[in-house]
C-alpha cells in the first residue's frame, strides 16, 4: 500500500499534483482538441467537483510563457504523445488567469472589494513586465496603481483588457484568458438582491476582454450554468458553449469507466467496482458515461485505510443542497408528486432550457428541472424534439445523489412535525380511538413526501416521526419483547398506565389494507408482544395494526 501515490483530494494546482508525484488521471488531450477546435472563446459548462479548476491549471500550465520551463510536466502524458504541431504551443503565451469564485460574497460591495483584490493580484503576478522598456510610463503608472489596488473603480473594470494589452506589448504574443466559475457571483447575487449590478460588472468585464480585445488568441470560461440570455454574453459570436448535453469535450471533466477501472487496478480495488458504479456512476455528458471524480477519489482514499469502509455521499456533502431544499419547502402539491416519482425510482419527462435565467429558476416551473439537469442533481436518459423544444426523459443520477433527495425531504418532514400540532393524533392513538387516528394519519400522508429504500423502513420512520416527543412518554423501535420485536412501542413513562403496541405492515393494493392489519394484529398476539409490558405492570396496553399503501392507511 506504501507504493501507490497519493490522492490530490482538494489539489487543483496541475502543477503541484505532478511536482509532488500524486495521482493524476491524464486529461490533457483536451489541449489539442482545444487547439483543433480553433475557437476564439470557449465556455465548459459542468457540475461542482468535476474538474474544472484543474483543467484550467493544466492549461495555464501548459500554454503559458515562464521563467522556468514546464514541459516536463507533461513528459509521459497524453499530449506528449501528439504531434510536434501541439507541443510547439508549450510555454508560449502569455496567459491571464482568475478565478470568480471569490465573489460569493453576502453585497455587491463586498463582491466588487473580491474583485479588485484578485485583479491586483493577478497584475502583481506579471509584474516583470514593469521592467521593459516597451511599455509608455502612463501605462506603466496606471500598471502599478492596479498592483497596489489603488486604481478607481472604473478602471478596474476594463483591467482584463488592459493587461492584455500590457502582456502584448512586452512580448508580441496573443494572450489566452482563463476564467475560471464565471458564473459563481451571478448565482449569489441573485439570491442575496444584487442580480442586475452583477450583471452590469461582468458583461462589462466579458465585454472588453473577449468581445472587442484585438490581442485575444483564445479564451477558456467554465461554470455551472450558460446564462447567456442575461447578455452576459452580448456580442460574442465567437463563442463555443460546451453543455453537458454536448458530445465534444465530455470525457475531459469527471471519470470514465475504463478510468476508474484503472484506478481499481492501481490501488488493488477490483472488487469495489460493482459499488462505485453504483453510487458514483450515471452521469451523462453528451452519449459520454461519467463518474464523479470527486467521490471516487474520497472513496478511494477512505477504503486505502478501511477495506470495509461504507460507500458515502462525499459530493453531496461539499455544500449545502440550498436547492434541493427549496425545492422540497417549497414545492407545491405537483412538484412534490414529482418529487416522489424521482426518489421511488420513476422518470420525468420534461423541456431542457440550455439558456437558463436565474430570475426564472422557479421551484414550481419546468425551469427547475432544467437547472437540477445542469448541476447534474438529475441526468437524461433520453432526449428528442418538440417543435422548438428538446425533451429530456430525466431520472435521479446514482445512489449518492439520491440520499440529497432523501435527506432533505426527511429534514423538512422533522422540521414539519416540530412546527405543527400532533396532540389530536396522539389524543386519539392512546385513547382507542381507532378510527380517528386512521384518519388523521391519512391526512399526515397526503402532506407528506414520500420515498422508498425500504417502504416498511419509510413507513416506520414516518410514524415514529409523528410519535416522538409528547411529554410523559417514550417511543421506542424494535425493542425486544416477547418472542420477537414489535415496530414500536410508545410508553407511558412514569406511572406505567400505558403502553401501546404498533405493528406495521405495507400492502400493495389497497383492498388488501384490511387483511395486513389483521396479520399485524396477530403477529402481536403470537409473538407475546405484550408479555414484557405485563411483566413491567403496565395497567393497559393497546395493540394496533396499522398498514400502508402508497398515501392511504
């Protein structure tokens, strides 16, 4: 195990991974498809955690003019391999590279105050150019008032084009320009109230350094999203949009499967496959099968240490899920319906809007399902033409993203039970009244969401959930009583008056509702359920049979 290199959780510095001898799944024929494609500016649209960052790293690495030379961190890998046409390009250009990243911030202040300090960083990382004497003492000025953060605001929005500028005029080569989440600061300022002044700001930016900068040799952008119908992207018709509906360029971001199947190989994992295909397979990058990266290298880490460690949703828990959230808090009837189909298994039907607005991005609207398509929270398994519209036939990705669904709708459901009264249902449990507490489980039901790993497990969760936390009483599950384990018990906890005794059972028809409750019944009868209860002097014990099928009990 000592030989196997180390994993780059979290690196994504491409320089760093090959300097240090980690890990790297070879993705660097990107570059030459890059070059072929011949496009002036390029826009990768991928989830978070696909690669995008290190992608760009390689890049820069690869294309930009250094004092050190980098070409041997390339010996070995694919584009090595290649013609002399494509590694001719190595160390020759000068490169500006950002990250938006930095600009979720909670105001546009503050997210303009990011701005300016990661441009003057960059200014200051191509400070040499200071040195030469072809650039103008007035450019030379306003050069160093950048570095020193020190410029007006006004000024800083053109700087992208400025430095390109400077970088031409030093060396007489085109610059490439790498952007990196472009998309980051839009999607934050929408949901913090300062959507149309971010707009403003990077049009402005995009404007000047991609659409009318004459020095420009090539541009990288990746995001989440294509925005473009906020104009962001006015003018450029010399953009190329990579989606994940696109064939071109889909197997550079994520796993393919005869990659993970190496990655097995070198780290002695051949019998984890069935698993990682199961929880971390099932994206769809054009006709292209991927696999997270992210989760695979976690698990693959974590299973180094741990031959019996547990498949875990390590993607889904890089961040918040804020939109699976909404969308469970919010939805309406419909959308929750839609919600269950998805977790149960079942598949939508619905138009894909590759221009998605984030002002239009409504949890009750087809917009939503084009956005969670997007962000790879659901995948197409099939597509075809409506008119002007493309139609996805979409289904939940893989296992891990499935428990996002699961455990959001479990924490709204918690959230629900606390904020709303139980006392008639719990009134009606201990007092016998049968038919009153059928009927207001049912209601529970109908405002439920429900999913499926197990329909007795949900069933069981669900009427625990309702059960818990009446003063004077403890729930317990599956305690061991009699000869076997009743689903529940609810007891009374001081002065042991009562004790009730529910049996769950699940039917698949509804007519058979009646007879499952019968075999509940009798389970506790043969199974002495309440010999314990009578041994501990409960006065009273009340057994029920309850059954489920679908949202009727």
């Amino acid at each position: 195990m000592e030989n196997f290199k180390p994993i780059p959780i979290g690196v994504e510095d491409f320089k760093e991974i090959i300097d240090k001898g980690s890990y790297y799944v070879d993705k660097t024929a990107m570059i030459q498809e890059l070059l072929d494609s011949n496009a002036k500016v390029n826009l990768f649209t991928r989830p978070r955690r696909f690669g995008k960052t290190l992608n760009l790293s390689m890049l820069q690495r690869f294309f930009e003019k250094t004092n050190e030379d980098n070409t041997y961190l390339f010996n070995g890998l694919n584009i090595s391999q290649t013609s002399e046409k494509y590694m001719q390009h190595q160390g020759q250009y000068p490169v500006i590279s950002l990250s938006l990243k930095s600009m979720k911030q909670p105001n546009y202040d503050l997210s303009f105050y990011t701005f300016r300090y990661m441009i003057s960083g960059e200014f200051e990382r191509h400070n040499e150019i200071l040195h030469s004497n072809t650039m103008a003492s007035k450019k030379k000025k306003m050069f160093e008032e950048i570095c020193n953060n020190t410029a007006d605001d006004s000024v800083f929005i053109n700087a992208v084009r400025f430095l390109s500028d400077c970088l031409y005029a030093v060396y007489q080569k085109k610059i490439i320009i790498l952007i990196d989440e472009y998309d980051v600061p839009l999607e934050a300022s929408h949901f913090r109230g300062f959507y149309d002044e971010m707009v403003d700001l990077i049009r402005s930016i995009f404007e000047s350094a991609l659409k009318t900068n004459p020095y420009l040799e090539f541009g990288v952008l990746t995001g989440c999203l294509r925005v473009s119908k906020e104009s962001i992207f006015t003018g450029l018709n010399n953009l190329n949009v990579y989606t994940v509906l696109n064939n071109d360029f889909s197997h550079y971001f994520g796993f393919m499967q005869q990659e993970v199947k190496k990655i097995a190989d070198d780290f002695g994992m051949q019998d984890k496959l069935s698993k990682m295909k199961q929880w971390y397979d099932g994206y769809l990058f054009g006709q292209m099968e991927i696999y997270n990266p992210w989760s695979i290298l976690k698990y693959v880490q974590s299973a180094r240490s741990n031959e019996t460690c547990p498949s875990q949703p390590y993607w889904s828990n890089t961040s918040s899920n804020d939109i699976i959230h909404k969308l469970v808090v919010n939805g309406n009837e419909e959308t929750h319906n839609q919600i269950e189909a998805l977790v149960s298994g079942e598949s939508l039907t619905k138009p894909i809007y590759e221009d998605i607005i984030y002002r239009n991005i409504n949890i009750n609207t087809d917009y939503i399902w084009s956005f969670l398509l997007f962000t790879e929270y659901l995948k197409p398994i099939s597509m075809h033409l409506e008119g002007d519209l493309i139609y996805a036939e979409i289904v939940i990705p893989n296992r891990e993203v499935g428990t996002v669904y699961r455990r959001m709708i479990m924490q709204w459901f918690d959230e629900k039970v606390q904020s709303t009264s139980r006392d008639n249902l719990f009134t009606a449990m201990i007092s016998g009244d049968a038919d009153k507490f059928e009927t207001l489980l049912g209601d529970w039901l109908d405002e439920t969401i429900s999913y499926y790993d197990s329909k007795e497990n949900y069933y069981h969760g669900f009427l625990s959930g309702l059960l818990v936390g009446f003063k004077g009483y403890d729930v317990m599950s599956n305690r061991e009583s009699g000869d076997g384990r009743p689903d529940l018990l609810v007891l009374e906890r001081k002065r042991h008056k009562l004790a009730v005794i529910l049996e769950i059972k699940v039917a698949e028809r509804f007519r058979d509702l009646d007879a499952k409750c019968d075999e509940a019944l009798q389970q506790i009868e043969e199974n002495r359920y309440e010999a314990e209860l009578k041994y501990d002097c409960f006065q009273k014990i009340l057994k029920y049979g309850v059954a489920f099928c679908d949202k009727a009990c």
